[in-house]
C-alpha cells in the first residue's frame, strides 16, 4: 500500500471539487449553446453530433442512446472513491498508533491505553 497522509486526502478532495465545479460549468455552457442553436437548421446535426459527444463524455446522466466508455463523471467518482479509501486507511493507522509509543532510543513498543 502506497503512504498516505492527510495532505494527499485533502488535495484529492480539493481536485474533486474542482472537477465537478468545472463539469457542472460545461454543462451549463452546453446548455446554452443547445438554446441558441435551437431552432436553427443546423439543430438535428448539432443533437446528433457535437452536444451528443460533449454531453457523453462529461457525465452518465442524459438522453442519448449510446455512451462514452469513460466519462468526467466517472472520473470524478473514481477519485472520490480513492479519496474515501484514503480516509479510511488514515483513520485505521491513527487507531493503530494510538497503541504504540516510542521509547528514547527510537524503538516502537506496544502500550496498553485504558478505553476511555
């Protein structure tokens, strides 16, 4: 298992949060350019085309047949589910070590702690 610290979870939280603020920008911005090309004749090719591309990759959730085989959405789960393993991690080694100390010389030796 790779070392992990509360920096790295606090980052990944940090680059979780950017990317859904980031997805829901490009889905507001494609929904806007969906109203102004609605009713235009270029609106068939633009649903068939372009904004069914851009809207299958950014998430899971939309109106189309087909699908991306990776979205931004799942990415972004994908990182959060990184993140929760961490933190998980993180809490079971504060619990481990709460039963060592060290002594003078560096060594770790096991110590009995009364359950609060």
């Amino acid at each position: 298992m790779s070392r992990i610290c509360k920096m790295d979870v606090e980052e990944n939280c940090s680059i979780v949060s950017h990317l859904e603020e980031i997805q829901q920008e490009m889905l507001e911005l494609l929904s806007k350019a969906q109203d102004l090309i609605s009713g235009t004749r270029e609106e068939a090719r633009a649903k068939s085309y372009w904004l069914a591309h851009i809207k299958t990759a950014l998430t899971n959730e939309h109106e189309y047949l087909g699908s991306s085989m990776i979205t931004m959405e799942d990415s972004i789960n994908a990182l959060r589910a990184d993140n929760d393993d961490d933190e998980m991690a993180l809490d079971k080694l504060s619990q481990d070590q709460k039963h060592y100390a060290y002594r003078a010389d560096g060594q770790r030796v096991r110590v009995s702690i009364p359950e609060d």
